[in-house]
C-alpha cells in the first residue's frame, strides 16, 4: 500500500467530483446559455466531459496503483503521466489566471491548488515504486 497514491486518488476523486457538481453548475451550463456559435458551445461541452473522463479515469488509476492492484512495474509510466497532467493543469491555470485581461479572482480559479497537490503526491509516489 502506498499512501502517498491513496492520497493522490482521494485528491483526484474530490476533484472530479467538484468539476461535475461545482464545474457544472459554474462553468457549464451558463456556457451553455452563454450567447455565442452553437458550434463553439458543442465542442466546449464534449471537453468538459473529456476533462470529466480524464479526472475519473486518473483516480482509479491512482487508487489502484496505491492499493498495489497494478505491477509497479507497468504502473511508473502511468504516474508519471498523470503526475505532468496535473501539474501542468496546474501551471496553465495558474498563468491563465495571471495574464487573463478578465477580472478573475483566485476565488474561482482554485482548482490549480488540487492539481498541484495531486500532481506532488502522485510524484511523491511515484519514487516509491
């Protein structure tokens, strides 16, 4: 068993849980009301869900590779993966934040700090295998 995985796994399902319940409500469907090309709004709504299947699948991963269900072996590259998604989710939200011309608090833009305590836990982990 490795803690620092089941933490990470833990850190990604509560995140997933947000963007399909916080994100949602705050995110989708007022873009989806939003008054701009329906094509734009479709394909904004299918990486929504890309995000949502990416975050659930990143979970399961990292609470099978904490319970010890995946051969360390095959699970490495998989963590290191998940740990540079995260991170640079982290890092790309972050510089958005920074550089955006809108008037976006840290309020809403919070989501870097889960990624980047999934992302140092999972790498944390990772050097356990």
């Amino acid at each position: 068993m490795n803690i620092y995985l089941l933490i990470a796994g833990l850190l990604s399902l509560i995140t997933c849980a947000g963007h399909l319940t916080y994100g949602r409500k705050h995110f989708l469907l007022p873009m989806q009301q939003a008054a701009f090309d329906p094509a734009a709004k479709a394909v904004m709504h299918c990486v929504f869900h890309y995000v949502s299947v990416f975050l659930l699948l990143s979970s399961l991963v990292l609470l099978a590779c904490g319970f010890a269900a995946i051969a360390r072996m095959q699970s490495f590259g998989m963590l290191i993966f998940i740990a540079l998604n995260f991170g640079l989710f982290a890092i790309w939200q972050l510089y958005i934040g920074f550089m955006s011309e809108a008037n976006v608090t840290f309020r809403r833009l919070f989501q870097w700090l889960f990624f980047a305590m999934v992302a140092a836990f999972t790498l944390a982990g990772a050097t356990l295998v």
